[in-house]
C-alpha cells in the first residue's frame, strides 16, 4: 500500500512538472526557466522572457528602456551560433533580432529563422524591399508578411549571400512605442557591450 501510495505521488509530481511553465505560440519555458531560441517568436508574451531566467536576462542599461521599452538578451545561442536580443512593450515582443556578427549564416538559413520567429497566425511573404541593398554601410533586405510583420536581413555587403543580422518586427505592436527601437546595428552594438562587461 505505501508503494501504490508512492508511486502515485511520484506519478502526479512527474504529470505537475511536465505541465508546468508559460505555453504560447512559441512553445514553453521549462519549470528549470529554459526555452530553446528556435521556439522563440516575436509577440510573444513579455511573461515568457521573464520567466526563462536561465536563457534571458533582462537588459539593465538605461538605453534600452528608451520609449517604455524593455530588452532582454540571451544568455545562450541558437544552433547557428546566433545570440538573440527581444524588445517588450506593454506586456509583449514587438521585436526579435538574432545577431551572427561573428559568423554570419546564408541568406536561405537567415530565411530560415524569419520563418522560426513569425508566429503561426502570420500572413504569407507580401513584398520585398532591395532598395536598401546599395547602401555600402548597411545593406539590408527588407521582408514583409501583409501589414503585420516584416523582417529585416542586415547582410555583410551588398551581394546579399551572408546575414549578420535577423530581425523580425511585428508592425501592430511597434505603434505605441514613443522612440523607433535601435537599429539593428545599435541593437548588436549595445548586445554586445553588455556581454563585454559581464565578463
């Protein structure tokens, strides 16, 4: 009778933890306060970010609080090595950026992630913008899925064959906020320091 009683008690602990942590669109923080970055999609709630204590931390410079915002980063990378940084406002992720400053990925794997970070209710790839491309400082491509979300690939130079830089935006939510977010290249910057000076 005390193993039945046992056994039902470890049963019921096992069934509590795997239930356990914030579900979404984007999949579920551990109750160990993990989520995979690949699961990661933008307007996701801010709650999740909060919660993966082991993978994001919130950023405490006072710059990325411009406009009522809040920005964390990860604390891990992503399988292409990518280390990703979410902008929240109002309870929600109006932005993702994944940055391989380092080594930069294909465009078809910066493909790739854009499609990992959009949620499931976005619409279908509307209309690319190349015009940014010449830019010799910053080429970038722009993507856009309907009037909700669009992404931006900051590429190395202007063929466009390697991305530094993956951003996704979700319009709606990018409304309220007073400032524009920092440009992706400001993002990496300040993503960057903040780790210098952890170390």
């Amino acid at each position: 009778m005390v193993q039945f009683l046992v056994a039902v008690l470890l049963l019921t602990f096992g069934l509590t933890a795997c239930g356990s942590g914030t579900t979404g669109d984007s999949g579920a923080v551990t109750p160990q306060g993990t989520i995979d970055l690949a699961n990661l999609k933008v307007s996701v709630p801010e709650k999740v970010l909060e919660d993966a204590v082991l993978s994001f931390e919130l950023d405490e410079n006072p710059l990325s609080r411009a406009g009522g915002k809040t920005q964390y980063l990860s604390r891990t990378k992503d399988a292409r090595g990518g280390s990703y940084l979410a902008q929240c406002r109002d309870g929600s992720c109006f932005g993702l950026q994944a940055l391989y400053l380092e080594n930069p990925i294909t465009k078809e794997q910066a493909m790739e992630t854009v499609k990992a970070m959009l949620p499931s209710r976005a619409p279908e790839q509307s209309k690319v913008d190349d015009s940014n491309m010449s830019n010799t400082e910053n080429p970038r491509l722009l993507i856009y899925y309907g009037d909700e979300f669009y992404a931006e690939l900051h590429c190395t130079d202007s063929t466009g064959e390697k991305v530094k830089i993956v951003s996704v935006w979700d319009i709606n939510k990018m409304k309220g906020v007073k400032e524009e977010p920092a440009s992706d290249k400001e993002g990496a910057e300040k993503a960057e320091s903040s780790k210098a000076e952890e170390k």
